[in-house]
C-alpha cells in the first residue's frame, strides 16, 4: 500500500510535527555519531523550503522519567549546524510555555521539543498525550522508520489528530524494502548472520518465499551446522532451536532455495582479539574451541552467489566484527556486496554499523536506517507507524 508523503500536501504557512529519530548515541553528553541527525535532512529543508514552521520531535534512549543526561540540547545545537539555522530546543513537549512558544512560529522557524520518553505516555501511546502533542501543529509526519515498529504517541497515536504523511527517509525506506519484499529483481540472495537464530526466523522464513539462495553466517550459523549433524565445539549454540533450524532447511528445500552454511570456520579458545587462531572445517570444530567467523574456503563460496545476484538482502554481521582479527569475513562479505551489481540492501544496527566501518556504504543501494524495525518490515510485519499514514 502505498503511503502519501510530503510531496502530496500543501506545507505553505503551517505548523508541521515531524517525529525524527534523533537517537543518537552519546558519550558524556556529546554526540558520537550524527547519521541520524543527517539522514533527516531532506526531510527538513523540503518543508523549511516550502514556508513550513517544524516542531521536532524524537525520542533519546530509555529513559524512565525525565533524565537530564538524557535531554535533546545537544541535538538542538548539532541540527543547528546542520541546517544553518537556529534550532530552539524547548523545555518540555506538552504545556503552557510549549503551547505559547509553538504558537508563535512563523514560516522557517524550527524548534525541537525535549524527549519524548520523558512522558511515560508516550510509550503507552496516551490518547491525551497523543492530542495534546497532535494539538501544536496542522499535520503530521513521520519520518522516524527506525521507531514505526512500536505504536507510541508520537509514532502513532498523533495521528489520530492530524492529517498523517510520511517523510523521504520514511518514503525511501518503504520503497526500497518493499520492493526488495515485493518484486525483488532476480535471483535473490539473502545473507543472513548474527547473534541468534531466534532473533531473524521471522525473516528467514518470509524471505524464504523469494529467495534463491540464503547464505548463513555469524552466530546463528553454528545452530545451523548442529543441526545439520556437524561438531561445533563451544560454539554459540541455540540447543532449542535445533528442530526450527532443520525445519527451515527443509523449508528451503521444498521451495527449492539452496542454503549455504560455512565450509571452513575460525576459530579461538577464548574470545580476546589476542587468543591464537586456527581455521577448522566448519562440522569438525574441535572441543574446546569456538567458532568468531567463517574462513577464506566460506568467504569464496558465498562471493560466487553474492557476485550473480540480482538482489541482495544482508542482515547480520558474519563474526564477531568488533574484535578486529575476527572482522575479516564480515569485512569480506561487505566488500563482495558493494562490489556486485546487485541492488543491494543492508538492514540491522550492527551490519550498517559493519558496513559504515569498512567503508563500503556508498556502493550498497541502500542501508536501512531501522534495525528492528527493518527486521520487523522484512519479516512481513505492517509496522504501526506506517499503518497509520495516508494513503495515496
Ligand atoms: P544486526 O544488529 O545487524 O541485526 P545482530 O544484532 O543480530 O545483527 O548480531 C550482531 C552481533 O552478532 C555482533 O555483536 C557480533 O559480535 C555477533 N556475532 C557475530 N558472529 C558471532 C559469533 N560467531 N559468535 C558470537 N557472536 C557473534
Ligand atoms: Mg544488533
């Protein structure tokens, strides 16, 4: 279903709520990484460019109640920079002294409301909450993909209030993972790693339906292997996913999709970036030892696929990527990704994170800014907070 953006409506002289994901990590009060920041943008001077008033808003962290390591003041200042004007970051995000100020906007003027998690209503998508934010604007958008899985006040309920569109970053993420979902260009590889099956079934088994080939990595690998009859050491082990995971290769065999799984493994006594390494055969990984990434024999098998693809869909990092002796295959699988001429998407926070490190994001076609969410869309989920926008 498609959903009307901004491009559809009239922003000339109005007050527009746009929720951001403005949650950005922070060391100490200072911002460590402003993607978020950046990727909103567009959004931001299209309606500034078009005589829009913008009230921001976002959530930062997990706060229980008002947090003042947690206040958005540093965002303000950072958005400031960005669009080269001032950003007034208010004191709360409802009331008197929001309300006066808020009324008070004219045609270009920004401000940022301060967190929204401050208000345990948000989470709990307040009806009350959700009028009275809905209250200081004339529409809303959603440009926040990255929060649309959680039907909060300011991701759904506002919407209620207002007429409800969705921003480019919120359009572009809905473009690209929809098609990839819908009419991916053939064949379509599936890449998936990371910590734990359990977390991606829901993606595997809805990726299944398209896939041709799906290439299994990372920590939920060794399941896998277990359950394919292969010794995995001390491996990261789901004991009680070990009927699903043979359940899922049976699955694929039926929809006649090939399921690759490592050849060869690396593999350390100890997880340190120190520990002496060994590279195993990947269903003869000796006691004792634990599989950190897939070998070169792994990374070759999975470059031939990756290299033919049509489409690309990647989620979850191959090995323990932080510890740098144990990043080459993920280092690796990035590289032969930005290298196909596949269309190529990268969802989950720690591959993005992967990817970006590498240096290799501008040659995939598209990174999702939402890990959960991403994840939540590529399992087939309707995502409350693009369920609630127009649409076309
Ligand atoms: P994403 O955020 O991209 O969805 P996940 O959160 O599922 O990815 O998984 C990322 C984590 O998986 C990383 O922290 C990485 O260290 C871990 N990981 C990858 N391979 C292994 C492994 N062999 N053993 C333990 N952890 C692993
Ligand atoms: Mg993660």
């Amino acid at each position: 279903m498609r959903k009307k953006t901004i491009r559809d409506i009239d922003v000339a002289g109005r007050r527009v709520f746009v929720r951001v994901d403005f949650n950005v990590p922070l060391d100490r009060g200072r911002i460590t990484d402003d993607r978020r920041i950046v990727a909103a943008l567009p959004t931001l001077t299209y309606l500034l460019d078009r005589g829009a008033a913008l009230i921001l808003a976002s959530h930062l962290g997990r706060p229980k109640g008002p947090d003042p390591a947690l206040r958005m003041d540093p965002i303000a200042a950072r958005l400031g920079e960005l669009l080269g004007r001032p950003v007034r970051k208010l004191p709360d995000c409802i009331g008197p002294e929001v309300a006066a100020v808020v009324h008070a906007m004219r045609p270009g003027d920004v401000v940022l409301l301060e967190n929204v998690r401050f208000h345990p209503e948000e989470e709990a998508n307040d009806p009350a909450f959700a009028r009275a934010l809905a209250a200081l604007a004339d529409v809303y958008v959603n440009d926040a993909f990255g929060t649309a899985h959680r039907a909060h006040a300011s991701t759904a309920g506002i919407a209620a209030f207002l007429p409800a569109v969705a921003g480019l970053l919120m359009e572009r993420e809905l473009e690209v993972l929809g098609k990839v979902l819908d009419r991916p260009t053939p064949p379509l590889v599936v890449i998936l790693g990371g910590k734990k099956v359990g977390d991606k079934i829901g993606v595997i088994r809805n990726l299944l339906r398209s896939a041709q080939t799906m290439l299994i990595g990372g920590g939920m690998c060794y399941t896998f292997l277990r359950a394919a009859g292969g010794r995995i050491g001390s491996s990261l082990c789901e004991e009680d996913k070990l009927g699903l995971a043979r359940d899922l290769m049976d699955e694929a065999r039926r929809r006649g999709a090939e399921v690759l799984l490592p050849v060869d493994i690396l593999a350390v006594q100890r997880v340190v970036a120190d520990a002496p390494v060994q590279t195993v055969d990947a269903r003869a990984i000796p006691d004792g030892w634990i599989g950190v990434d897939i070998g070169p024999r792994t990374v070759a098998a999975f470059g031939t696929p990756v290299a033919g693809a049509g489409t690309v869909v990647w989620n979850g990092p191959m090995g323990v990527f932080e510890i740098p002796p144990f990043a080459g295959g993920t280092r690796a699988i990035a590289r032969a990704v930005a290298e196909s001429r596949a269309e190529s998407v990268v969802g989950g926070g720690d591959t993005a994170a992967a990817v970006e490190q590498f240096g290799y994001a501008e040659k995939i076609t598209h990174i999702s800014t939402g890990g959960g969410a991403s994840l939540e869309f590529m399992e087939g989920k309707t995502l409350p907070g693009v369920a609630v926008l127009q649409d076309v």
